[in-house]
C-alpha cells in the first residue's frame, strides 16, 4: 500500500522571529505518525501571499496531503483565506453555518460580534467547510488532483480538537489508510542501547507487518510497537500476545502499558487505591507538586507539599534531625528519609516522596558531585530511598529527578496493590 | 542598507515524527532578529539527502544565508556532511586540529574515542571549520555566488554556543551589517490593543532608525525598541532618551527596563535587599516555587514552600482559620491572606506570596468561575491581595496566576525599597 506523505506549513511572523515556538507541528507528527502517514517535511512562512503560494506549490511536489495551520485570524495581517482564494481562483461567500457557529460561540459575550468577526463567515467557494465548534475561525478543505489541502487555525487547542475529530479522519476516509494499531509500554531506568540489546531477539522475530519504535524522554523510554492488518481485533490479539512477552525480558523496568505521563499514571494508581500523596522538595524545588497538580482532579488524591529549599524548613517544618543534618548533609539518605516521613506525618497522606540533592551548576563538592540526588517513598509499608547520579546541568537535573521520584512512588504503590 | 534574508533548514527524523520539539528555530530566530537579520522560512526535513539537497536548493532561491542544524552527528543514519560534500562536489578530508579538540574533550573519558568519533574529524574540504569548543562535530562554513551556508550540530547548547560565538559575528562581519540596538522595557497587566493605543503618540515620534516591537507572552508584554546607527554611543543615548518618556505614559505597568524573567528579577531584587522569600500555593500546585528554585542560586534568598492543595493543610500548616474557610470559601481574600502570613510566619521569612483560585476544569461555580484567583503578598509593611479572572484553561491559569503573583510581589519589593 502506498504511503500517504504529508506536509505540514505553519503560517504566522511570530513563529519566524522566534517569538512563539511551534509545537503544533510535534503534535500534528505524532499523531499523523500514529496513524501510519509519513510527514515529509514541515515548512514555516510568514503572513506573506507569495511565500505562502510558493510553500503550497513546493509542498505539492513532494506530499498529497498539506494541512496549514494559522493565518486565519480576523485581523488584516492574516491572509491566508484570501491567498487561498487566489490559489485555488475562487471567491469567498457567506457561510450561515458559519455565521451561526461564531453566534453560538458568542452566545454569552454580548458585543463580541463585530464586522471582523463577521468577516469570518466568509469563506471561499471552491472548498468544503469544515465546522470548527471551538473557535470562530472555519477549517477549510480543498481537494485538486487527488490532492488534499487544508487550512486550520494555528490556535494549538483549536488546531488539536479538529485534527482530532475532523482531519485525521477525512483523511483516512479519503485515502482509504490500513488499519494501524499501536501498543505503548513504558520502560524506565535501563539506557536505550542497554535496552535494545536486550529486546534484540524480541524483536528480530517480529512479523513483517509490525514495527517497533523507541521513543526516549528524561529517562522514561517509550517503547510502541504499530501493527497493520485488515482484521483489526485479531491484530490487536496477535500485538498483545508479543508485549506479554515482555515482563520476562525487561521486568520491573515495564512502568506502564500505556502512553501515560507518570504524573497522570500516579493519578490513576492513587484513585484506584483511594490513597492520598504528598511532597517534600528540596532540590526538585515543588516541581513534582507543580506535574501532579497540573493534572486535573488532582486534588481528590494530592493533599500538599512543603518545599524544603533551607535547611530550616527541614527541621522546622518537616521534623527533620539536625544532628543528622550536620553529620550527614542535608543530600544524605538519613535527612531524604525524614523529609518523607515528615511530610506524611505532617499532611496525613498516605503516600510521601521527598528529594534532595545538588541541583547545580553549584554546591557540589568532590564527595557529592553536582546531580548527586536523594529520593526516599515513604508509605504504609515504611520507607525506601535511592541514590541518583543525574547530570551537569541543573535543569536536567530537576526533571530527571522529578521522573525519578514518580517512577519510585509508583512502584511502591504497585507493590502495596499486589500485597 | 540591504537585508540579509536567512533561511533556517533543520534536519532529523525525530523533528518530522514529533519526537522533539524544534525549539532551536524559535531560539535562532529570535537572535538573529535582533541582529537585524530576517528570517524568511523554516523548513524542517529528514535526514535525507535528496531532500536536505532540495531544500538547499529552494533555501537559495530565497536567502543569502542558509544556516542548517542537525544530522551531523556519528552514526550512520546522520548524513549531513555527505550530502554537503556532494553538493558542492568537494571531498572529506582529515582535519587535526577537529581531531585534537575531540580528544581535549575526552581527554578524562578513556575509550570514548573509536572510529566513530574520530570519524567526526573527516571534513569536507571547500569549506572554511570552525572549531566547536563543546562538542565534537565541528561547524562547517560554505561560500557560494556571495551566499553562506553554514551546518552546525542540533543539539541545543552546542547550537546555542556557536551561534553566539562563530556565526552571528562571521555573518555581522561578512555582510558588513549595521550597528542595531535592543532596548527591552517589560510591562504587565495592560492588554496589548489598549498599551498600543497609550503608546501612539510615542510611537509615531520615534524617528525613522527606530522600531518598537511587541512580544506579548502571558500577560508580559516586551517592548523592544530597536535602532540602527553608525554612532553606537550616540545611538544609544537617543534611544535611551525615549525609553526615559516611557514611565510618565504607562507608569507602574512597567516591571523592568531588561529582558527578563520575572522569577530572575525577583532574585535580584531580593538579593538586593538581602531578603528572604517563601510561598503558599494553592491553585498554583507549586509551579511558583518550581519556577523561583529554576535560578542557580535561589538557595540563598528562597527558604521554603507550602503547596496547600487540601484545606486541613491550609489550616494545620499554614493556621488559616477553618471558620473564614466555612464562610468565605478557600478561594476568599481572607484565606489567601492567612497563608501569605501564615508560610511567611511559618519559613522565618521577609517576604510570602500566596495563591487560592480555581483553576478548573471542575470547582466553579455561578459565583466564583473557573479562573477566579486571589493573589496575596506579605511583607514586613503589611499585606495585600486582589482578585484576577484568569482563563478556561487549566494550564493557561495556573502560569497567568504564576506570573501575577511574581509581579505583585516585585512590585511590593520595589515600593519597600523605595520606602
């Protein structure tokens, strides 16, 4: 079967200058990838007719489908609709349905409609409108020798709902795509060489019609394994029969068999179990607080967290031993452990985590190198801690033992739910 | 004088599948438009070589400089320098001096060099190598009919250093570009739209060698005044003549006369004043305190935080008094004021920032929406607070609600400082 290539053109000055980056097109790559479209190439221009015409001519060269993004705004530096207009020679004509949408969108807001949002509805006549039920701006689909292009909001949450729900399939209904499915496992703590050797057998007797992808972040490793088939449900059946094989060669190192932050994969544990969690931070600085809290609902499981940035806040707050402070350091498993216990006891949670370590780019001695780093669970069942030897860079260093600290909480909750 | 067009082509799977975000475009493109250049397109494309050739090709058509990232390093499947070789019909030669500064940066890491690495000494010989200090594949420097391609490595920090280092000043000195200057000046909490019709009058009298830009982000607004002149000294003084009118059109809106974030000025200020900080976060989960320990050296002004995510930690840890939370509700002036108090009491510290809001996508009501956030600052003059209707969005309200608290606390720290 052929391989559908796509082209993805962002539109808008403010990508070129650098004042917003565009993560539109990451996000548009997964999910095309997802469904077994090959991106060939993502192209960023400015709100300029002819650089965007060129872009569309060049893209037509090499993809049968450009999906556009941004340029549709009502403002006049947005010309997008008009140079498609010219492109495709056509006109623009009133859309009620739009019209009615943008109202309904208002509905709320009174004095919002006004001749720019008005100007909306307008839309060109040579296209098929695609109703945008999150945004005034419409998605419009152009077709031209077998050819797709379409032009959607560059507004990430109004981009993403109608990929979501309108684009991606149109676009298998249009190119008539193989069913694909993919299986996610999350793996953390082993390197991804390390891990590849290890999965080399596995994955050599692979049938043909399946692909293993490793997709690496801030040591959690994706592994996703796609299939294509005609059979869908006994695709799914021959795909799960190959991960199941999994736990003997990579064990404890499976964190999940989904595509799941940790921080939402916590969520979910915590909810199961009804159980409740708290934070003490040092050299993490709230910033595991901060990911379990960006997940909503969070604050049906998630009680607080003290941030123990000085010593002080250790031994005042959190009951912290100061002798142990001094005899050990406050980077030490004595002091990590307490700070867990601390926190637990203090905020009644079931479940604490606590970090402390040398963030950088200073306080790092020859003993205690930067990205020397504590992390200690505390639980039901008493309290573990580790040691971590993360990196140079502080930024790396708080988001390495941010994943850390998730990756400890979860499998002592894992460990309590088997009992 | 000429602009000098550039076009940035960036080159890897992983960006095409969505694996990472290309945030070295927005980087690149926002320095070099400070130094004048503009940046006509994006491309991103594989790490193959037809079509990293076509979009050198294309690039050409548009741009003096061609400035390429990516695909350069040692495995395989990084064709960059290959294709380059072909491209200008050149062939790979040995260079020593890439060789000896790929063994300085192992020189404490025995067994790192193998024919993989020292491969990385093989350059193509029609272009002029620029030693990269923090990385082992060197940048490499064509010429062709007066226009520039360069191709250095994708990682960000190697990019990063050459950029600073090599390039931008080899491309100021080979395009012989004018003197320009920044003047950054942040404001906070005007909207764009009604700070633009403040500053007309300003803004029509700025002479012709001056240009005011407007880079909004969460509610920040950086306005950057650029100028070109041949007198750099002259130059800046007029432009700090303007900038001097700024204050008596847009007054305390104004947080600072650099380009800085609020979480950096906030630590200088405090360091300033040899003051201590600590915060209570509720809806903000602790981002506030994530972003504040961001900073190398927070340790030395930030004590501690409490994430109050639970009402019995709002009362228990912070002593906010159940009875207000019973009759105004946790998200009430009275509560976010006793746990500004309340952690600034509990940490020893100068100063406290707190939050209550709801952040959604649950919790609101008719009477208090999602988005409804109290903000309060405590400090040795007293405590304040207001009420801010942020968004829908959780996201969106958790950092507009960050950045508010960093602006209401810097802006208490000033009139302190002031007296």
């Amino acid at each position: 079967m052929k391989t559908i290539e796509v082209e993805i053109i962002t539109i808008g000055d403010e990508i070129l200058i650098g004042q917003i980056v565009d993560t539109n097109s990451a996000w548009m790559g997964v999910e095309l990838n997802k469904q077994g479209f090959d991106i060939v190439q993502i192209t960023s221009v400015k709100d300029n007719a002819e650089h965007i015409t060129q872009a569309i001519d060049n893209a037509l060269t090499r993809a049968d489908v450009v999906l556009m993004t941004g340029g549709i705004g009502p403002t006049k530096d947005d010309i997008t609709k008009q140079t498609l207009c010219k492109y495709f020679n056509t006109e623009l004509v009133f859309s009620q349905a739009v019209y009615d949408n943008i109202e309904q969108l208002f509905k709320n807001r009174p004095n919002v409609m006004n001749p720019l949002t008005a100007a909306q509805a307008m839309v060109p006549k040579a296209c098929t409108v695609i109703q945008n039920e999150v945004g005034t701006a419409p998605v419009t689909w152009f077709e031209k020798d077998n050819k797709v292009i379409v032009s959607m909001p560059g507004v990430p949450y109004e981009m993403k709902h109608n990929m979501t729900h309108h684009i991606i399939p149109r676009l298998q209904d249009h190119f008539k795509t193989a069913n694909i499915l993919h299986l996610t496992t999350l793996v953390y703590g082993i390197p991804e060489s390390q891990l590849a050797i290890r999965l080399t057998d596995w994955e050599n007797a692979l049938p043909s019609h399946m692909h293993l992808a490793y997709l690496p972040n801030n040591g959690l490793i994706k592994l996703r394994l796609s299939g294509t088939g005609d059979d869908k449900a006994r695709l799914q059946e021959e795909m799960q029969q190959r991960i199941e094989q999994l736990p003997d060669i990579i064990g404890e190192a499976i964190v999940a068999y989904e595509d799941i932050a940790l921080e939402a994969l916590l969520g979910k544990l915590l909810t199961q179990r009804q159980a409740t969690v708290a934070t003490a931070e040092s050299c993490t600085g709230g910033n595991i607080a901060h990911l379990i809290t960006s997940i909503p609902g969070s604050s049906n499981y998630f009680k607080g967290s003290v941030v123990a940035y000085a010593n002080e806040t250790k031994t005042n707050v959190l009951q912290v031993n100061p002798h142990d402070i001094e005899q050990h350091g406050a980077v030490s498993r004595e002091v990590v452990e307490q700070m867990a216990d601390g926190v637990r006891t203090l905020l009644h949670t079931d479940y604490a985590v606590a970090t402390s370590g040398i963030a950088g780019p200073d306080g790092g001695t020859a003993e205690k190198p930067v990205g020397t780093i504590w992390i200690a669970v505390s639980g039901p069942n008493g309290t573990c801690s580790q040691l971590f030897q993360c990196g140079k860079l502080r930024e790396q260093n708080i988001n390495r033992s941010t994943q850390a600290a998730f990756f400890m909480l979860i499998q002592q909750i894992k460990r309590d739910i088997r009992g």
